[in-house]
C-alpha cells in the first residue's frame, strides 16, 4: 500500500482536511471559531471581550528568528482586528546551543514584544536531541474590541480585494540576511540595506486595526504560500472564488531581483506585513491606507465561484499553496555557498 509522504512547508489542504480538523476533540460552546483552512485565529468566549488565540512556529530563518517568531504571531491577533496582550514562547534548541544563543534569541523575543506592546506571559524551553537548528514557537493571546473579529471567513461576492505593503517582503530579507555572501555579489550596497530593513515593515498591527474600523469583510496575514497563498486561503475559508490580477499585487525591485536570480516566484514567497483584506470599497480602503503612510493596491474581485490569476495577459488557475518558494530559495543558495 502506497503511503503519502508529506513536503517541506504547510500540510496541504486536502490532509488538513482528512487528518487534523476530524481529530479536535471535544466540542466546547466556548470556542467560537474551530479549525479550518485559512483560518488563523481562535475566539473563545469567556465573558466580557473575546479571548483571541494563535499559534505559529518560525522553521525557515535564521537569523532575529526569535523576533521574527513574536511578529508573526502578533500578527494574526492584528489580521483578526483584536488587540494583542501576551505570548507564549517554546524553545526547541539543538544540543550545540550555547548560552549566548539563547541570549541572543530572548533578546531579539523581548525587543520585538516591546515594540508590539505584548508580554512574555510564559512558554516552554529545552534541548532537543536530533534538531539541526532552533525552532521558536509563539502563541499569542489578545482579546477583541467590542467582541468583533474579523475572519477569513467572511468574504463576500463583489468585495474588493486589497494587499498593503509589498509582496515577499519577510522571504526577501530572511534570504539577504542569511545568506549575506552570495547576496552582496547580486547586489549593491544601498540594496543589501533595503533588503535587510525591510524585516522592519512586517508588522500588520496598524493594517488590522485600520480594516477593522474601516468596513472590512476579512483579513488575513500572507505567511508561508506568499500573497497568492493568502488569499486563496481565504476563498477556502469563505467558500469563494476570485479574479486576481497578479501584475497588479505591489513588489519592490529588490524582492524582484531576488527572485529571479534564485528561480522562485515573488507572489508565492514568505510575506508575513502583507496583508490580505476583502471590502465593498477597496478604493476607498486603500486610500485610508495611504494616508496613514502605508502602501495598498486593489489586486482583484470576489467571485461566486471562478478562481483564476491574470497574468501578464494569461488566464491562470488559482491554485492551492504549495511549499514555500522560500525553501528552493534556500536549496538554490545552500549550493553557493
């Protein structure tokens, strides 16, 4: 008998569908919002406001990963309109790590939750046998405004469908910052700066709360699968299609550069401060977006059914996430080093 073996990256939707959300154990009239696809919150009702709940590991970086870990996490909390409050941290570590590791790992942890204005409420830390390099994982906890979320899940037929920021930003500087040698022969000076900087962009918490308040349908953070992943995700999660023009989704030049020189495409590439909104007025949206100094176009139309990318002048199918470009990225520049 023929056994699936499974990829690099996310679990397909398919066996999230078949394997894990039939396995959730017992059913709580407290817990609001149950696993699904797209889906990266949790709300629980527990009197008063809503508890907001996420979780999210950091596998593919290296360097800030400690940092890295509490942004992408805050960052679900801020896609869900909810104000962050706390986290929790477990530390994974190989048996090389030394103390200093850890140092800096808690250091770049506790600089990222000042910044976001969340505490460090708990977590887990060990040495584990057989690990190559660390893995972080964040659990995030918030509460709601006025018990309103925004999900995934709500995206309606006729909404427009906004991106702010730019696409690959998160992929971009985790391929710069870890593989700085090859990169500083592809490009220049000011270029390794901007890429590096752009890690500085990938908090959603000022996007969240502007949707929230400002007519959105859903949100939802573009993490591994890049910006395409992101909102196909949410048409699984709202049982829709789309017309997505693709040249219109906004990419830096850097991030562009990037891609071609490691063969990977920038729309599928790791976009944690990109974030994926559905509204009636996306106009309007992004103009509230600019004048609150951050970058959003109107990439493409909710739809009864039809998925569909348009492309350069080609019609192409909207397809599910597959492995991260992040990862051939890394095998492509592994190779050079």
């Amino acid at each position: 008998m023929t056994q699936d073996v499974l990829s690099a990256g996310k679990i397909p939707p398919a066996f999230l569908e078949k394997v894990i959300f039939r396995r959730t154990g017992a059913k709580r009239p407290e817990v609001l919002v149950m696993p699904a696809v797209g889906e990266d919150t949790t709300a629980i009702d527990v009197g008063g406001e809503l508890l907001v709940a996420t979780t999210d590991p950091i596998t593919g970086a290296e360097e800030k990963a400690g940092w890295l870990a509490v942004k992408v996490a805050v960052n679900d909390i801020a896609a869900s309109g909810a104000e962050p409050l706390c986290i929790l941290v477990t530390l994974l570590l190989p048996e090389s790590t030394s103390v200093r590791d850890l140092e800096c790992i808690m250091d770049d942890v506790h600089q990222a939750c000042i910044e976001e204005n969340v505490t460090v409420a708990g977590g887990h830390s060990e040495v584990t046998p057989g690990l190559s390099h660390p893995i972080i994982s964040v659990t995030a906890l918030g509460r709601s405004r006025g018990r309103r979320i925004l999900r995934s899940s709500g995206a309606c037929v006729g909404d427009d469908i906004v991106v702010t920021k730019w696409a690959g930003m998160e992929g971009t500087s985790i391929l710069v910052r870890d593989f700085r040698p090859v990169f500083s022969r592809v490009l220049g000076s000011e270029e390794m700066r901007e890429a590096e900087e752009l890690l500085n962009l990938i908090s959603v918490s000022r996007d969240g709360r502007i949707a929230a308040e400002n007519g959105a349908t859903s949100c939802h953070d573009a993490t591994e699968g890049g910006v395409l992943g992101a909102i196909y995700e949410v048409l699984e999660a709202s049982g829709t299609g789309a017309v997505v023009y693709a040249d219109e989704i906004p990419v830096l030049p850097v991030t562009v550069k990037v891609s071609e020189y490691t063969h990977i495409d920038p729309l599928k590439l790791i976009s944690s401060g990109c974030l994926v909104i559905t509204t009636p007025s996306g106009q309007n949206l992004c103009d509230i977006y600019r004048k609150a100094g951050i970058n959003a176009r109107v990439v493409g139309k909710i739809t009864s059914d039809k998925r569909e990318i348009i492309r350069r002048g080609r019609n192409l199918p909207l397809e599910a996430p597959g492995t991260d470009e992040l990862w051939q990225a890394r095998r492509y520049l592994e190779k050079l080093k």
